[in-house]
C-alpha cells in the first residue's frame, strides 16, 4: 500500500462510526491534492494531522470500477494477465529449484 500523506481537504469527513484508526479514533476521510493522487479518497486519524502524533493510521479508498462496462472488461483481462502471469513465474521458480538440484547433486 502506497502511503503519501495529502493536505487535507476542506470537505473532510468522518467515516462511519465502526471504522477505528490504531488509537481507536473515527477515522477521516480526506482528499489528495497531491499531483500523482489528485482527487483521491483516503483514510487517516484525526492525530495524524497534527505534528508529533504517533497514530500512523492511513489507507487509500478503492472506488470501484462499475457502470462502466470497457473499464470492467479491461479490468477481468488484467486480473487473467496477471494469474496467468503467477502461473508462469511459479513453474520458472519450480524449474530453477530443480536445476539447483540437478547441478548438486552432480558436484557430489
């Protein structure tokens, strides 16, 4: 998770009640202005705003990709990308492990 922390905006809220920080706090939910990250939602205690605070509670807010079905379908292609990606990363690992095998068990 990506952590940058944002100037607070002035339409700052409270997240819902239930939602805690590490110091057992409402958490905030604020927006980035920052020029990476501009307009985007995130999660952060009230004390992390004020200097010499230790809460370090802070979390981006995902919004959801939906209404938009190109989006979507873009989205599930990189999710089969990258599964399939796993898949092949994971028999390149099981063939460099067998290959160390094979070369010492050949140096005995």
């Amino acid at each position: 998770m990506e952590k940058k922390m944002s100037t607070p905006s002035s339409s700052d809220s409270i997240a819902k009640k239930e939602e805690l920080c590490d110091c057992r706090l409402p958490v905030r939910i604020c927006t980035s202005k920052t020029k990476d990250n501009p307009n985007k939602k995130f999660k952060v205690c009230p004390n992390s705003l004020k200097p010499g605070k230790k809460c370090k509670y802070w979390e981006w807010i995902d919004e959801p990709v939906t209404g938009n079905p190109d989006l979507e379908q873009e989205l599930e292609a990189v999710k089969e990308d990258v599964a399939c990606l796993k898949k092949e990363v994971q028999e390149l690992k099981n063939k460099a492990h067998s290959y160390r095998v094979e070369i010492s068990c050949n140096i005995i």
